[in-house]
C-alpha cells in the first residue's frame, strides 16, 4: 500500500525504532488495571496519595520538597517567575533553542514580563565563560539537560559544577530543565539527587523518556515550593483531580527509571547503524543519551520517498516528520525506549542495508 505522506507511512508501519509504543488509551489503561477502585482521588492537589507522591519524588531528586503540575510549560515559567520575584530583577538566561524561547509563544514575557537573555550561539552548550562573561544582571539561569535541540548533548559533570559555584557565589539561581533528567544519569554515572544538588530547582517531566501520559514535578526548598502551588493556582493548574496523571506517573517511573542505561546503549548501537551507511551522520556522532539526531546529505523532496519506500518494504518506521537545518538539510530526532528491545534484528539488518544502497544509489544518479 503506497502512503502519501510520511508520517502516514510511518504510521502504517509495523515496526518502530524509537519510544515506547503508540499514545493510546491503553497507556493509561496499563497504568491503572492492577490499581484499587477505592483509592481516594485527590482533590485541588491536595490528598494522600499526590502528597505521598510529591515526597517520594522530592526524595528521588534529593530536595526539601516537590509539587506536581499538569505540565512543565507551567512549571518552569513559574520557577523563574519565583526567583526573579525573590531577587527583583526580571532577566533570566537561558540557551537560545530552550523550549522557553522556541515553544511557548513567548509566555515569559507575555505572562511574566521576564526578559529572557540568550547564552552562547546556538550549536554549542553553555560554558562558563557565557555567564562570567555576561554584562547584565539575572535572577536565574536554567539549563536543559540534555540540549535537546542540538542532538542530546551534555556539558562535563566538571562544567556543571563550575556553573554551580559560580552561580553560588554571585547569587544567581540555578534552574535546571531536567525534562529527560533521567536519561542523562548513565552517561554522567551520578545519581539524580546527585546532579540536582547543583541546582536551586529542578524541572522533571513523566511523559518524555519515561512515557506516562503528562505532567511534571517541580522540585526545591519547603520555601520555594510553596510559592509555585500559589502560582500553580493562578495559572489554573490547581484541576479538580490530577490523579490519573501523577498515578500512571509514577506507574512508568517505576517501570522505567532503572531502564535508562538500556536505553543508552541501545542508542549508541542505532548510531553507529546510521553512521555506516552513506552520507547519513548523526549528532552527536556517539550519543551521550538515550536521544540523537540522524542528518543526510540530500534535499527533503529526495529523502521522504527514499524513506517511504523503506517502511513499506522493511515494515520499520524511522520517523514521521523532517525538520531542517538552517541550509535546508533535513533531519529527525531518534529517542530510544522499550521498542528498540523489541525490534527484530533481521527487520533492522533489513532497513538499514536498504538505507545504505539507497543514499549510494541517489548519489550516483546525481553524477549521471
């Protein structure tokens, strides 16, 4: 069956390389078949059982206390509204492809009238020398971990701690975008109360690597922590109940926080199965998580019918959408969960010989 679209083909396909498994209802269903019917809801984020949550997630990530919100869009934007509050300057610093500055049509300045200040060019981490360099005063500085937008990559532990310090000693708060915190802790060998000890407040979501439905903690002080539920309030994030997010939350947190050194090698074998094949590249060129970008040397009206053609004969998706680079290269993100595991080797021998005759045969057309 021919597929118009790439992500219909993608769709189609039997077999997928990255994630878990499809969002459907039956997510949620899992999450909740072996929990008991009579199990108090909470009401306005308040109860027994998303105290005894926010806890047991404030103890993982080594902080004084924790809140659950229904999304991390609203949880950070009120983490930097609370440190820019406490030290009444209204810059906060960020890299210039955080999801701040590229997702939220500007929600920081719209709702908070925060002024964001862009570190480092847009290809590479921030470094020390960003933030010792910088001429202006901030409240706050967030790092993402990984950057997502550049492939997944990582500054060293050393670099972290060095950014640490200096925040430290210059009363600058240190926020950290810990979306996919989880994925990071193989490649550093640290645990993530470890990692967020650096940090003054810490962001992680349940629906990126661990694959719940949504939602996200917020972590800190007893202090800081109190003034985000006064502000979750205002935003409306105070629904009646959350329970069917914070409970499928902590379902797959159990079910996948100790799967991330899996996941991370597995990211590295797909890698170096792109790597091989001609005029494909991936950055990093050795992944550091779990995640990864796949880059080829070709037009995006070249390269969606070359993929097309693969699904339906390999029956294995890559990827449902192209993105491009700033000269028109296309590329797509690779995120390796639990269907890596599950993929037949010989449907990725498949897809990936096929992968390699078909740039090669591209390339000779071109010379012809």
């Amino acid at each position: 069956m021919n597929h118009s679209t790439l992500f219909e083909g993608y769709k189609a396909a039997k077999h997928k390389h990255s994630g878990h498994q499809e969002r459907e209802v039956s997510i949620l269903k899992q999450a909740f078949e072996n929990m008991e019917g009579d199990l108090e809801a909470d009401l306005y984020g308040k109860g027994p059982s998303i105290r005894t949550f926010e806890q047991k997630m404030a103890a993982y990530l080594g902080k004084e206390s924790a809140v659950f919100f229904p999304s991390g869009t609203m949880a950070q934007q009120i983490a930097l509204r609370i440190w820019s509050d406490e030290k009444g300057i209204n810059k906060v610093a960020y890299h210039p492809l955080s999801h701040l500055e590229l997702h939220e049509e500007d929600a920081i300045k719209e709702l908070h009238q925060l002024e964001p200040v862009l570190l480092a060019e847009k290809n590479r981490l921030i470094g020390l020398e960003d933030i010792v360099n910088l001429e202006e005063d901030i409240s706050c500085l967030l790092l993402e971990l990984p950057q997502r937008e550049i492939g997944g990559q990582l500054p060293s532990y050393e670099t972290l701690i060095n950014l640490s310090d200096y925040c430290r000693d210059y009363g600058i708060r240190l926020h950290l975008d810990g979306a996919r915190l989880l994925e990071v802790l193989p490649y550093y060998e640290k645990t993530a109360a470890e990692i967020c000890s650096l940090f003054d407040s810490v962001y992680l979501s349940f629906y990126k690597g661990i694959g719940g439905i949504a939602g996200a903690i917020l972590a800190g002080s007893e202090s800081f922590t109190e003034k985000s539920k006064v502000w979750k309030r205002r935003h409306g994030g105070d629904l009646i109940s959350l329970y069917p997010y914070f409970l499928s939350a902590d379902y797959y947190f159990e079910m996948r926080k100790n799967k991330m050194t899996e996941y991370y090698h597995h990211a590295k074998e797909l890698a170096e199965l792109y790597n091989q094949c001609h005029a494909v590249r991936t950055m990093p060129a050795e992944p550091v998580t779990n995640m990864f970008h796949v880059h080829f040397d070709m037009s995006r009206e070249e390269l969606e019918p070359l993929l097309l053609e693969i699904y339906e004969a390999a029956d294995l998706g890559f990827t449902g959408y192209l993105a491009e680079t700033a000269d028109g290269a296309p590329y797509y993100e690779v995120s390796i969960g639990d269907a890596y595991e599950q993929l037949p080797k010989d449907v990725l021998k498949k897809a990936f010989q096929m992968l390699d005759e078909k740039m090669k045969a591209i390339d000779v057309s071109r010379q012809n």
